[in-house]
C-alpha cells in the first residue's frame, strides 16, 4: 500500500514540475532551477557523508571544476551538448586522483585532507588567470542552444533551461537512487557502520572508498557544469570551502540517512534564504522597535541570513539529528498510529 502511495506521489510530483513553467515568474523559475542544481550537488555529497560515512570539506573543488571546464569550453565555441561532458569528465578525474590520496585517512584526517585539497583547487582557479579569468572568474557564458548538429535545440529562456536541468536532474538523481540501493550502495552503509568488519570479510575499503569518492565528485561535477551557464559565470567562490560548507547544511537539514533528505534541505536552504533576504530590511525594522536592540546595528542593516540559518540548524541539530525527513516520518508514523487506534 506505502509503495503504491509514494508511485502515485511521484507521478503527481513529476507532473507539477513538468507543469511549473506555465504557472510560474521567470524570477521563481530562476529560483527553481537553483533548487534542482544545489539538490543534485547535496545528493552527490551525500553519496559519501551519509551513506559512506565520510565528512568532505573539499565537495565544491569537483563542482567548480566542472563548471571552469565547462565554461571555458563555451567560450571557445564547443557546443553545448560537448562541454557538458567534458566537464564531468574533468570533475571525475580531478576526484579521482584526489580521492585515491584522501581515502587513505579517516575521521577528522580524512575531512581535512580534502579541505586541503578543495584550497588547492582555489588557488589554482584563482591564480590561473590565462585560462581561469583569476578573480573575475569565467564571465558572459550564456549558450543558446544544445549544439546537435542538424538540430536546433533552444535554451537561453528561463524555462527551457529549467526543463533541461529538470530532465538531468531527474535522470541523475535515477542513477544515484539505484547506486545506494544496489549492493555496493549495500557495502557503503556497511563501510560506514563497521568498516573493521568488511575489512575481515576481505572487503578493500580503500577500493570502496575511492570508487564512492569519485561517483559522487562526477555528479558534482555535472552539477556545476550546468551551473556556470545558469549563471552565465563560473568564479573562484565555487571552489571555496565556504562552498563545500553549502551541501554540507543542506544534509544536515534535510538528513543524511535518507536518499531525499538532501533534496528536502536544499530546498528548504534557498526558499528560506530567498525569503529572509528579501525581506530583510522588515526584519531590521522589526528588530529596532526593541528597546534593548542598538539603534546603530540597526542602521547597518547587516546580513540576516547566516543569524536564521544558525537559529533554525542548532534546534535541528540538538533535537532532530535525522534532519527534516526523520521529523516527516515520525509524524507520519504517529499519524498512521492514530488511524489504527480510530478503527480498532
């Protein structure tokens, strides 16, 4: 009955996306978009946090080498269709030499190595001016079509590029979903719950490791291959560790041990965040009627955004640590119990 219950979900959720560009604003489809970019890089983070127990401060070095690649290839007049690809490609070698030395390490040794190797990406992008644009970044990357020889394919609108970041989306997010429920997805969870035991059993961990630390750097990297033509830009911010922070609290706020749970917090993430920015000067308003709040903070009107974030995570964190999704389901739990109990 739940398995049919969730497919008729499905179909009517598919339907709705399909069906939001005729109801929405081109700015809320903006908004859309980044919604389904942000939840693929989350999913793909996830692959190695809450499925193979890995903590990756690095996350955003693979995103932003696809989206450099990608952008560059652009400017140089590769089609669309071509420098997609590639610059997966890039990002999946770049997480697969990285990775082959980050897996050697656990724990806190593990997650540094990888914010040491996601600085290292920084600098390069930030230095590398003849290529990367150095601060300024990769600007003006704004394709208008797919490039298919023969066949012109259009998507420099709002809408046609939601539908088909919505379509990659959805088939990337497919091939995710069968990864964590095949039985290497089984040999994660393993990994991540008592890896001393596959090591008995003759298991490689390192192998295991390296092969989820480079699947989940390639969706990252087709993340933001799409990315830097969204935004017309691919800058050195994207590989930042402040960056990698991002899929980070969207995990933490959807939860981790639940395939959706990123996809849940990165949505939550930027409507809550589009809502308290653009709002945010009725915010200070309010908070300058208190007698005790200091006239001349304000006046500075200094960004809400990162105060609400931390209100809403330390709550979450403390008293939901499976995130948004384990609160879902245990009010569903509660409910389908008082169902039971009314027809008994």
């Amino acid at each position: 009955m739940r398995n049919r219950i969730e497919s008729i979900a499905s179909i009517i959720g598919l339907a709705i996306l399909f069906l939001l560009p005729l109801l929405f604003s081109p700015f809320n489809l903006v908004l859309l978009t980044e919604i389904l970019l942000m939840g693929l890089f989350a999913l793909s983070f996830n692959l190695l946090f809450g499925y193979t127990g890995l903590l990756s401060f690095g996350h955003a070095a693979y995103f932003a080498t696809g989206a450099y690649v990608c952008a560059y290839l652009i400017k140089i007049s590769i089609p669309f269709i071509l420098a997609v690809p590639a610059g997966v490609i890039g990002a999946l070698v770049v997480a697969a030499v990285l990775g082959y030395f980050s897996v050697r390490l656990d724990e806190i040794y593990f997650a540094m190595l990888t914010l040491a190797f996601g600085m290292m990406v920084f600098t390069i992008v930030f230095q590398w001016r003849e290529v990367t644009g150095g601060s300024d970044g990769i600007t003006a990357v704004s394709p208008t079509d797919l490039g298919i020889p023969g066949l012109v394919v259009k998507i420099d609108g709002f809408a046609n590029y939601y539908y088909l970041c919505l379509v990659v989306f959805l088939v990337a997010a497919y091939c995710l979903w069968r990864i964590v429920r095949s039985p290497f997805g089984e040999l994660l969870q393993a990994s991540r719950e008592n890896a001393d035991r596959l090591i008995f059993i003759g298991i490689d961990l390192r192998r295991l490791r390296w092969t989820a630390f480079t699947i989940a750097g390639l969706f990252a990297g087709l993340a933001g291959a799409l990315w830097a033509p969204f935004q017309r830009v691919a800058n050195p911010e994207m590989a930042h560790w402040t960056f990698s922070a991002v899929p980070v609290l969207m995990t933490i706020l959807g939860g981790a041990r639940s395939f959706a749970g990123p996809l849940i917090g990165a949505t939550v993430f930027l409507l809550l965040e589009h809502v308290i920015q653009s709002n945010q000067r009725y915010f200070w308003q309010w908070l300058a009627s208190w007698p005790i709040f200091p006239p001349s903070l304000a006046e500075r009107q200094l960004d809400l955004w990162n105060f609400f974030l931390g209100l809403l995570l330390i709550p979450l964190i403390i008293g939901f640590r499976g995130g948004l999704i384990a609160y879902i389901d245990k009010t569903i739990a509660m409910f389908n119990k008082q169902l039971k109990e009314r027809g008994k």
